[in-house]
C-alpha cells in the first residue's frame, strides 16, 4: 500500500516543512509493517513536493496511524497535503531488477457499494488488470 501525499511549500518554509517530514518519516517507518518513505521535489515546479511512504498492507498503513507520537505530529502534516487527489493507493503492478510482479487487489469488487457494517472480506477482489 502507498501514501502519496503532495504539498505546496513556499520557499521560506522549505527548513520547517523538511524538517516535521524527518520526523514524519521517522516516526511512521518505525511501526511495523511500514517498508519506508521518501520526500521528493519537484523539478518542473518550485515549492512542490510529494511523500511516499510503502506499508505492507492497508492494515499496517491504518495501524501505523493509531500511536499518540504520530497521531500529534504526522496527521497534522499530511492534514496539509494538497486536497485534489487521493492519497491512498494500493500496488497493481512492481518490478525490479528487470521483472514486473501483477499484485491482486485486497478490495472486494463491490467496494465502493458496501455501505458500514456490510463488509465482510473480498469474496472476489477487485479488476483492473488482465
């Protein structure tokens, strides 16, 4: 599961917004279940920059949220994020070292038409790719 969190920094708070992502990053690739992160900027438009960060799982991603450290200091950062997108993104396809691996969505196909309470486990996963 990816975070993909984009944000519009001015250039007289580049120090201070690196500096509560350090520690973003830090605090969230110390739960379990997170593989790492990374902050990138923009080459083609100044004050733009994007988060990723990897977790193994949406369970993992939601538990990495819930202690106190990173409830006080990295939900009110990626609560700066630009709004325009989702930030939520689960893998379809990775590759490395010259090999593409397909990954089976953990969404059942009726995702987006289970209402609460309804949901039970991905009976038949999600399509999208052949």
């Amino acid at each position: 599961m990816l975070l993909v969190c984009r944000f519009a920094v001015a250039e007289s708070d580049t120090e201070t917004f690196t500096a509560r992502v350090r520690t973003a990053l830090e605090l969230l690739t110390a739960q379990p279940g997170c593989r790492g992160g990374r902050l990138a900027r923009s080459t083609d438009l100044d004050g733009r920059w994007v988060l990723v960060v990897e977790f193994d799982s949406v369970v993992a991603y939601r538990r990495s949220l819930s202690p106190f450290p990173v409830r006080e200091h990295v939900i009110p950062l990626l609560s700066e994020a630009l709004p325009d997108e989702p930030a939520a993104y689960e893998l379809a396809l990775s590759a490395a070292d010259g090999h593409a691996e397909q990954h089976v969505s953990l969404l059942a196909s009726d995702a987006g038409t289970v209402r609460l309470g309804e949901a039970a486990g991905p009976a038949t996963p999600r399509g999208g790719l052949g």
